[in-house]
C-alpha cells in the first residue's frame, strides 16, 4: 500500500492512483498560434503548449570528405550533407526567345539567352578538303569543300583556331 510516512485513511496501492485521484488534471487551452513549428511548440509550467517554438535539433553529423565543393555538398532526405558536391543553382533565364533546340549553357551548366545550334549529323562525302568543310547557317559541316578566299583573313583564323580546339 502506497501511503507515504505516517499515513492516514487516504492510503492507495500505487502512486499513480494516487494522483489520478488527488490532482486535478491540468486542462490545457487550445493554443491560438497562427504559426508552423516544425519541431513542435513549447511547453509551459503545466506541460501546456505556448506560442514559441522548439529549437531545432541538430541531428547531422559534420560531413568529413577530402574534397571541397564550389557549391556545398548535396543533402539526404533529413536535410544533411553528404560527400558530394552539388549542382550550381542556376537563375531562371528571363530571354524573350524561342530557342528551338533550347538555350546555350554557360560554364556552370546553366542556361544563357542564346540559342543552341541544331544536332549536326556527320559529314559523309568521299571527297578530300584541303581546307576542311563548308558550314551551312546553323552551323553544320557540309558535303562542300571551304574556301578560305571567300572570307576575311581575321575570320578565317578564328575559324581555324576553333578547328583546331585553341
């Protein structure tokens, strides 16, 4: 029988008996809280929620890789980095045309407001150029020699430098 030192007629056999019986039940007031906490509200003296939220709890683990990332590491699905790097985050391209084959990419793989060249398929002519083929206005090899007489002596370089990948 529960009933403390020196007891009196109000003996129980548990504790918990006890208190269902002697303590009035705390009826907490619905909490009027006009925002979301993700880690749940507060509680008061009384265990009563209140209008403050939780502090986050911070269930990550420091990630620990031998490599660094330009862009941060990706995360799982609970929010926390894992060893590997993540993509650029890339601005919405705000360009007022109508690409076709889509827009060119910049060196961080995102989209700039230029058009991308249609798929050019490969050249198949049994003929030798000295000068390497003819390009058609979207910018495709063509069965037809190049003359390099017919352009500009500045345009022509440029155009052998990119031949030859400098």
């Amino acid at each position: 029988m529960y009933g403390g030192c020196g007891g009196n007629a109000n003996n129980f056999d548990a504790l918990s008996t006890c208190q269902e019986q002697c303590i009035a039940p705390v009826e907490c007031p619905e909490v009027m809280c006009m925002m979301f906490c993700e880690t749940g509200f507060m509680k008061d003296a009384n265990g009563c929620d209140m209008c403050k939220c939780n502090e986050p709890v911070d269930e990550c683990s420091e990630v620990m890789c031998a490599m660094f990332c330009e862009n941060g590491f990706k995360k799982d699905e609970n929010g926390c980095d894992i060893c590997q790097c993540a993509e650029p985050e890339c601005p919405e391209v705000m360009c007022m045309m109508d690409c076709e084959h889509g827009f060119l990419q910049d060196d961080n793989g995102c989209d700039i407001c230029k058009c991308a060249p249609a798929p050019c398929e490969p050249v198949r002519c049994r003929m030798y150029c000295e000068y390497g083929w003819a390009k058609n206005d979207n910018g495709c090899e063509v069965c037809e020699c190049y003359d390099p007489c017919s352009v500009s002596p500045l345009a022509y370089l440029s155009i052998l430098r990119i031949q030859l990948g400098q």
